[in-house]
C-alpha cells in the first residue's frame, strides 16, 4: 500500500505530461518551461499556473483514489517534494 500513491502519482504525471506535450496544448500551457535554458536545480520549476493545474492536479482526485485520511496526501506530497530537490541538488553538485 505505501507505493500506490508514488505509482498513481508517476502514472499520472507521466500521462498528462505527455498530454501538454501535444500540438494543441503545447504553446499555451507547456511551452515557457521548456523555453528556460540554464540547466540549474530551479530551472523544473518554471512552469506556468496552467502547466502545473495539469500536472498537480493528481492532489486534487487522490482523495477519491486512496482509501488515506486525507492529512495523509498533503504530507506525503511534501515528502516527495524534499526527495525531488534533494535528488536534484545532488545531481547539480556531481
């Protein structure tokens, strides 16, 4: 049970991602995060308010997906943000 929410979060992340990457939605929702240049820790976080309704938007449904109180997700979303910046600092200093 402690990996379904990682797995649904992975699944859906990776299938909206894709989604934004599709002609009609590109330019207007996803098109500013891939115009940053400088490859630094930050730079995954220029996105847009539509590019991350798009892809955060799994919090909002995941209280129907996963039977967790729902102080559970908020937390778990946290962690799992500490984890991508730490893992992205890492991989900055080499």
């Amino acid at each position: 049970m402690a990996d379904d929410p990682l797995v649904l979060f992975d699944a859906w992340f990776y299938w909206f991602h894709r989604l934004i990457h599709t002609r009609p939605l590109y330019g207007r929702v996803h098109r500013w995060h891939h115009l940053t240049v400088t490859p630094v820790a930050w730079s995954n976080n220029s996105d847009r308010l539509a590019d991350n309704i798009f892809l955060q938007s799994y919090w909002l449904v995941a209280h129907f997906l996963i039977p967790a109180a729902p102080a559970v997700l908020p937390q778990y979303g946290l962690a799992s943000e500490r984890e991508r910046a730490r893992h992205a600092n890492e991989a900055q200093l080499g």
